[in-house]
C-alpha cells in the first residue's frame, strides 16, 4: 500500500508507544549502520594503510567539496521533498502523493545535470580556492559525476523517507556500502592517493544506483501534469527548499572551510587526524541522527500544527537518543586510542586530544537535533536558516582561535563551544514557537550522562593507563546500568529482537 497514515501521539497509553515507535526505528536503522560502519571501517582502514593521514586528509577535503557541491546544486528538494510528500500522505490524497513525487524525481534529475555541468565549468576555480593552486585540477573535474549521482539519490531517498519506508531505507544504507566497499577497495589498491577523488565518485554511484533499485518497486498511481501543473510543484518544492538549503549550504560551507583551515594552518597530515576525529565522534551516535530524519521528522511534520504533541515528542525523542548514546560516548572516550589504531593505524594517534574533545560537544549535538526539526516539521525555513548562520559563523570563528592557541584540540574544543551556543539559541527559539520546555525527564537526564561523559573525559585525559582502563570500566558500568533502569519498561526485547530480524514494515 502505498500511503502510510501518519501516527498522533495522545496523552495516556499511546505515550509507550511512541517511545516503541522511536526504537523500533532506531532498532532498524541502527542495525543497519552497523554493517554501514564496519564496511566503512574497511575503506577507511584501506585508505589510512595505503594512504596515509595524507590521503584521508585528501579524501575528506574532497568529500567536503562534493558535499558542498550538490547541496547547492540540490535546492534543497531532499528536505522540502521529504516535508511535502509526507503532509500529502496525511491528506490520504494518492494523487497528491503521486503528483509531489513525479515532481521531486523530475527535480532531482534536472538540477542534477545542471549541477554536473556547471561543476565542471569551474572546476578549476573550485580547485584553486581549496587547495591555492591547480596540481588537482583534474581530481576535482572527475567529482563532477559526483553531482548527478548523489541528486538522483537524493530524490530516491526523499521518497523513501517522505513514505516512511523504514526497512528499504535501511536497506539502501546496507546495500549501498556494500556495492561501494567493493567498488573502491580495487581503486585505492590499483592507483592509491592518484585514485581518492574516484574513490568519492564510485561511492556516490553505488549509492545512487541503489536507491534507484529500491525505490522502483513502490507503486504510485500513474499521473499526468500538464507543464503548468509540474511548474507549481517545482516550485513549491523550491521555495521551501531554497532557504532551507541555504542553511545547509550555510552549515556545508562551514564544514569545508573549516578543512581547509585545518589543512592550510596545520598542513595536510593535520587535516587526514581531523577527519579521523570527525568520522569516529560519530561512529556510533550516527544512526541515532540518521534515524531522525528517517521516521522522526515525517512523523513530527504531521503533528506539527498541535503544539503539546509536537513537544512531547521531540522530549521523547532526545530522552531516547541520549540513552542510547551514552553508554557508546563514553566507551569510546575511554578506548579512545584502541579505536583509532583499531579504525585507522598508530600513525592516527595524535588525533586522540581532538576526539575527546569532539565526544563532549557530540553530546549536546544529540540533545538539541531533535529540537531544530521543530523549525523544519513548521516550515519554518528562515528561522531555520537564522540560527544556523550564527551557529556556523560562530564555530569558524572559534576554529580560528582554538588553532591559534591550543593547535589541532583546539578544533575540537570550537566544536564542543558551537554546541553550547546552539543548544541556548535553539531552546529560545522553540521555546518562542511552540512553548517548547525540557521534561522533568530529560532534566534528569541531563543531570548523570553529562557529569558522566565529563568523568570519562578527564579520566581518559589525566590518568595512567591502569587507571584508565579500571575507572573507564566502571563509568561504561554505570553508564549501561542507568539505561537499563531507564529503559527497561518500555519495550520487550525479545519482541523486538524478532521483530527486526523479520525485517518487516513497521506500521505507524
């Protein structure tokens, strides 16, 4: 069946289960990040063994340029898709449904090649901004193809998504790193740092091919638009979407400009630790995010209207976020020199002060994303786009002085700082729109994981090795007992456990 009725939370009995709701996605989605991350820790480890932190250094600057790249060829069509898409499907209109996804295809594919096009136009611009001159010039013309791979896979996903597709949704993450890991292992083995930008490229047609094979056994009724009519779906899918791509292209751009930073003060090896840095900070708390925007966000557009149910579920779902982060944060803090040599290679080993540092700003990164979809789930783009300039401007700036006095921890550090600011600004913000309070709940949350993760810093950070691995274990300990106690009633596990492994349609 194509739609899929979009769940009200109520007071009374339904609140377990719209706690349910939020870990059965997550149960799902996170199963599959985890064949994702142990695919990925293969590539990543291929690259730091053949590479070098050179060559992952390159990759990440690459991966930034591409990024950039299609966020600002995308319009922003992936969210507003996903939004429009999911309040038709509340409307119970087929038609309407099969209208706004024609349009979101047709979208993707046009700003697809337009975005090729236009990259390669400049490549050599592009490639002289980031690197000061044009040695790679040619890399940078091939990730190009990235733009129409990675745009066509937008569109694919944001139909999964807006349909709440959660099982294929995961299955287009497993399958996608599966055909990418076999595509660019013989890439770097072949051609090694000559083969990175390719690298990029190949990875961005295996997910694209995938999420087209996906997507194309969802039956939607045929429907014809006349030109007029695709012309007003284009266009009410772009005037969302444009301001709200401006604040992804606002939070993109600041995430390449910080690598160059990194790469043109510190050089190109700091550059290959701060992508180390970046990618195992979010080793295990990513399918807590990705989860998110999979079944969170199109959940949360159809409520949007009632704010006490819109409220209460972004409290739940930061209290079940934090818990299931947590006990990971602070294993990673204390092992934090076992999973980089583990994921990287000893080389990595500087990267160490920088991750810790990371970790504690990934913390509230868990805590205040749920909030910020209450600015998407509304419509609310240029609120939106408000606080990510100030967030983003504010973190380059602390990039700056972190670097200046405290070298390469010092990124860290202005990550830990630009969550502090955004965890204020947001909470006025939603406070201002919705009325938006923190629950008893997840005050008290609050109150243990942080003083927790705090602990797991200064231990991993000040003490011997001995100590380290004694007191770690203990705080993994207790950790892992506050969310048992936490969490233990709100779902059977053994239910659960089948449930995933049947690996049927969840139902809303």
């Amino acid at each position: 069946m194509l739609l899929t009725p979009t769940q009200k939370t109520t007071h009374g009995g339904e609140d377990r289960t719209s706690y349910k709701q939020i870990i059965k996605s997550t149960a799902i989605i996170g199963g599959s990040s985890v064949i994702v991350i142990l695919l990925g820790a293969i590539r990543t480890k291929i690259l730091a063994v053949m590479v070098g932190p050179a060559g992952v250094g390159l990759y990440g600057v690459y991966d930034s340029i591409v990024s950039l790249g299609y966020s600002v060829a995308s319009l922003g069509i992936g969210m507003s898709g996903v939004r429009q898409i999911s309040e038709a499907v509340g409307g119970g209109d087929q038609v309407k449904v099969a209208g706004t996804i024609t349009a979101v295809r047709k979208a993707a594919l046009y700003l697809g090649i337009m975005g090729t096009v236009l990259f390669y136009l400049f490549h050599r611009q592009i490639c002289h901004a980031t690197f000061g001159n044009y040695d790679n010039a040619r890399p940078v013309a091939m990730l190009s193809l990235a733009m129409i791979f990675s745009l066509i896979c937008i569109g694919q996903k944001a139909l999964l998504n807006g349909l709440r597709r959660i099982v294929e949704l995961a299955k287009m993450n497993i399958y996608g790193s599966v055909a990418g890991t076999a595509v660019s292992i013989p890439i770097i083995y072949f051609y090694g740092v000559s083969g990175v930008a390719f690298f990029v490229v190949a990875m961005a047609f295996a997910n694209m091919v995938t999420a087209w094979w996906l997507a194309r056994g969802i039956k939607i009724p045929e429907v014809r638009l006349s030109g007029g009519e695709m012309n007003r779906e284009i266009q009410s899918l772009l005037k969302l979407g444009v301001v709200l791509i401006s604040a992804t292209l606002m939070s993109t751009g600041a995430m390449y400009l910080v690598r160059v930073i990194v790469m043109r003060q510190l050089g190109t090896e700091a550059a290959g630790y701060f992508q180390a840095a970046s990618s195992l900070s979010m080793l295990y708390v990513g399918f807590v995010l990705q989860a998110m925007g999979t079944d969170f966000y199109p959940r949360l557009t159809g409520i949007a209207k009632d704010h006490v149910a819109c409220n209460r579920m972004v409290n739940e779902q930061v209290e079940i976020s934090v818990l299931i982060a947590i006990p990971g944060i602070v294993a990673t803090m204390i092992f934090s020199p076992l999973v980089i040599e583990l994921f990287y290679s000893k080389t990595f080993l500087p990267t160490m002060d920088l991750l810790r540092w990371q970790l504690l700003g990934v913390v509230l990164r868990i805590a205040t994303w749920p909030l910020g979809y209450i600015l998407l789930a509304k419509g609310a783009a240029k609120t939106y786009f408000f606080s990510e300039t100030i967030t983003n401007v504010a973190y380059i700036l602390l990039i700056g002085v972190g670097i200046k006095y405290y070298g390469l921890a010092g990124s860290g550090m202005a990550f830990l700082g630009m969550y502090a600011l955004y965890i204020v600004l947001i909470y006025f913000i939603t406070a201002r729109m919705t009325g938006f309070r923190w629950s008893r709940k997840n005050l008290k949350l609050g109150a243990v994981s942080f003083p927790l993760v705090l602990m797991a810093f200064l231990v991993s950070k000040y003490c011997g090795s001995l100590v380290n691995v004694i007191g770690g274990s203990l705080l993994i300990l207790l950790s892992l007992v506050f969310v048992y106690r936490e969490t233990r009633h709100l779902y059977d596990l053994r239910a659960l456990a089948a449930r995933y492994l049947k690996m049927g349609r969840l139902k809303p």
